[in-house]
C-alpha cells in the first residue's frame, strides 16, 4: 500500500552521504521487508549495485541468511 511511496524516498536518499541518512533508510527498509517480503526484496536486488553497503546491510539484517546472501552479493 504505501510501497510507491517508499521506493520513492528511497530513490531520494539513495545518493546522500550521511551515514544517519543511510542507516535510516536501512532501517525503512529492513520494517518495509517485515511486512511486505515479497516487493521489497525485488526492490533491494534491484538497487544493490546502486545503494551504499550500509543501506543494504542494515535492510537485511532481519532477512533469512540465503535472502541476504543474495542481495548482499
């Protein structure tokens, strides 16, 4: 429901420098997986050659194990 409007954000933030910044969207995104799995982790493997390391190891950390190891690679 409110995913157009999360990857929205996201697309802003995904250049931004500050480690907060990236730690927040990491955040966003990691409760975003929690109740919607099925669009999110499409969306995270899709911007994991763009998005910070930071951004995407904080997204994954609840994410089964063979989930994060295929976004993180």
């Amino acid at each position: 429901m409110f995913f157009p409007e999360i990857t929205r954000l996201s697309e802003i933030l995904l250049c931004d420098k500050d480690d907060m910044v990236q730690k927040g969207l990491g955040w966003l995104l990691r409760e975003t997986a929690k109740h919607d799995p099925k669009t999110t982790i499409p969306y995270l493997i899709e911007i994991r050659q763009r998005a910070p390391r930071l951004v995407l190891r904080t997204a994954c950390e609840t994410l089964p194990a063979i989930v994060k190891k295929r976004v993180l690679v």
